[in-house]
C-alpha cells in the first residue's frame, strides 16, 4: 500500500533487499550518535523559539510544536528554513503526516497479502485502502519533490548548506564528471531526504504533545522534573547541551514517555526472509510479523500498575523505584530500526529541558478561572497519537521569560 501512496523510495517502506541496504547504508553514517552532535546548535535554536512560541501564543501551542519538529528536519535534509508557523513547508510536511498516520496498519491492506490487487478499478466496493492510497499520493509526491527542488536551487545558486542533499548531490556530481556510475541515483537521493522528513517530523511532534500532556496531568512529576532543571542549571541562564546527562529524573520522564504511548503500537512489521522457529512456533519464510510493543510496554508482569505515569519505576529499589526495564521497541527493531533514533532524542530533551525551565503546563482555565479537566481524544489509525487539545501555557517566572526572550532575541540578531 505504501508503495501505491508514492513511498517506494524512501527507506521505511523499501522491501528488504539491496535497495533497502543501499539506502540504509547512506543514511546511517549521518545519523550516528557521535555524529549528530552536529545538529545540537540548530535544534537548541528551535527548541528555544518553540518555548517562546508557546509562551506567547498558549492557544496555539500545538502549533510551535509543529514549527519546531519540522525545521529541525528540514533544515537538515534539505538545508531550507521554516520561516513561521504558516510556513507553506509545514503544512506540506502535516498534510503527508496526516496521510501515513490514518493509513492504516503497515502491510495490513489486501494490496500487501495481493499485490495484484493494486491495478484494480479503486471504485470496487473492498478497495477503500487503494482509493484511500491513490487520494493522498500527491500528498507526498509533493513533500518527496518540492523541497528537493527548492534544495537543488540553493545548490545551484552556489550555497554551501551543508545539508543531506547537498552532501549526497556533491558525491553525485563529483562521480557524474569523473564517469563514475552512481549506485544511489537522484530518486534516491530525492527519497531518502524525504525519510528523514516523514520519520522525523510527526513522530518527534506527537511525543511532544504527549510530554504536555503527561506534565498536565501529572503536576507532581512535573515539579519534581522542574526542581531537578532548577538545581542543576540555576537561575542566571537557561539549559544546554552540557547540562542534560546531569538530568536523569527528567529523562526518565522521556523515557516513561515512551512507555505510556508507544506511538506504533504494532512497529514496523517485517517479513522473515527464511523458515523460522519461535518458542516452539514454526514463521515460514515471508511471513509478516508484527511486533507488539504496545503490550511490551504494559505487561503486568514487567512494569507495575502499567497505566500509571511514574517515573520513578526505572530507579533501583533503594533508591525509591521498582528497578524496572527502560521501554525498547519504540524506534524499532532489527534492520528496520529507526536511524534517527539519536537525533529525535536529542530533539525531545533539550526541549523538554527548556521547557521546565521556562514555563508551567496547567490544566486549561474556564470563564470562571478554574481548571477544566478533561479526557484527551485519541486517534488510533496506524498510529498512536494524542489529537490537539487545550492546555495553560504560562512563563514560570518574569526571571525566566527575560531569560527566555533575550536568548531567542540574540539568535533573530545573529541571522539578520
């Protein structure tokens, strides 16, 4: 189905087999953990302008969560800046978000169990899936092209922007005029930075939103995530890079994060590539197998009162916790695990840190200035994902907010 829906190119959705390996090969290397510190400079800024955001515009909060997890993407697959909030790129990058979130389970359609399926007439009554697939393929032929192109015209105009495809187009071009073949042609080049985009954006976006709505429902972790930000950082200045291994209760709040909503429930499923035998059960060759993470995530057995959001769970027993095992399975599995697990994580802390230090998330207040709980919808088509809600977004001390406003001012005078 994915490949009807125009994602045949890009690594997540390649069938296992040299086409996989090449791209997995190419993307990697950038993506390792020693490498992506590289990054840090770029996701601290638009971390920092996200705070602000949600800051100033607290109604519309969910929207500098978006701005934030696409420019960090963008900018480092295609080189190109997100310049507001109703930047056309966002909403490109939602638009393809949107279309893979509701798509459905991956290789649960029938034009997985039957390819043959994918060339018939989309009206027939049980091919809502194939219609569903050819409706959003513009979609993503959009976000797979237009950024490409707009990447390419920055090369051409001589700008070194130092991001994935200008890299991968320079070894291009370099090999194109010494007569060189290129195994890893311009539709992969144009397919992989788009991975980088669709893996990056919506899932580092939606565990954002979960962070908030965690923090809101749960004021005493986020008191105690704050005292700890407090602590080690102070009052003169606001968290970096440097600070965040000194953080551990608040990565343990990413960390049961994780847990609580794993955003594929199901992962990626695979296909044994040979006759298997698993406890006893025979996995004939080809067989889709999905692997159940959200179930890894709850099991009674394993993680005490499993819906209950508690960070300290992870903690040694004399230290106040359970001693229980940090979640896996969240960014994937095996060949399929996902290659920019370090950089989405580097994403998620120091946002998260920025955001204890700056603002208090509370429930949103009514007419009467009392707080309104209430139960957060969810949608559950192919992922796991808390929908936009309201929240209480506010400065926790004028301190904070010069703090906060200086830095983001400094950054908007070094780019002018």
């Amino acid at each position: 189905m994915f490949e009807e829906m125009g994602w045949s190119p890009t690594l997540t959705w390649l069938r296992w087999g040299p086409k996989h390996q090449l791209h997995r090969k190419v993307l990697q290397p950038p993506f390792t953990k020693a490498k992506v510190g590289q990054h840090m400079a770029l996701q601290r800024k638009e971390a920092l302008v996200c705070c602000k955001g949600m800051m100033d515009q607290p109604v519309d909060w969910v929207n500098s969560v978006r701005r934030f997890s696409v420019a960090v993407v963008l900018k480092i697959a295609y080189g190109l800046e997100v310049d507001g909030p109703s930047s056309p790129w966002i909403q490109m990058a939602d638009d393809t978000a949107n279309a893979v979130g509701k798509s459905g389970a991956p290789a649960s359609s029938i034009m997985d169990r039957l390819p043959a399926t994918r060339h018939l007439p989309d009206w027939l009554p049980f091919m809502e899936r194939l219609r569903y697939a050819r409706t959003w393929r513009p979609a993503i032929e959009k976000l797979t092209r237009l950024p490409f192109e707009a990447s390419l015209r920055q090369i051409d105009s001589g700008a070194d922007n130092q991001s994935f495809v200008h890299t991968r187009m320079a070894i291009w071009n370099e090999n194109a005029q010494k007569g060189v073949a290129n195994d890893f042609d311009l539709d992969d080049i144009k397919g992989a930075a788009a991975t980088i985009v669709i893996a990056g954006n919506d899932t580092t976006a939606a565990t954002v939103m979960l962070l908030v709505l965690y923090l809101m429902q749960n004021p005493d972790v986020q008191r105690k995530a704050q005292t700890e930000v407090d602590e080690v950082v102070g009052s003169k200045r606001l968290p970096h890079w440097d600070d965040i291994p000194n953080l551990p209760y608040m990565n343990l709040v990413l960390q049961e994060t994780y847990r609580m909503n794993p955003l594929s429930p199901l992962g990626i499923p695979h296909a044994s590539i040979a006759d298997d035998v698993y406890n006893g059960m025979s996995i004939p060759k080809e067989t889709i197998v999905y692997p159940n993470v959200w179930a890894m995530c709850h099991v009674e057995s394993v993680y005490a009162e499993p819906f209950r959001f508690w960070p300290e769970r992870y903690l040694p027993r004399e230290k106040g916790g359970n001693g229980e095992p940090l979640p896996v399975g969240n960014f994937g599995f095996g060949r399929r695990i996902c290659i920019g697990k370090h950089l989405a994580e580097n994403s998620l802390l120091i946002v998260l840190a920025l955001l204890l230090a700056t603002v208090d998330i509370d429930w949103p207040v009514g007419a009467d200035g009392k707080p309104e709980p209430f139960e957060p919808e969810w949608s559950f088509r192919g992922q796991a994902i808390v929908l936009p809600f309201k929240a209480s977004v506010t400065s926790r001390s004028a301190r904070s907010k010069d703090l906060l406003d200086d830095e983001v001012r400094a950054l908007e005078h070094r780019q002018g």
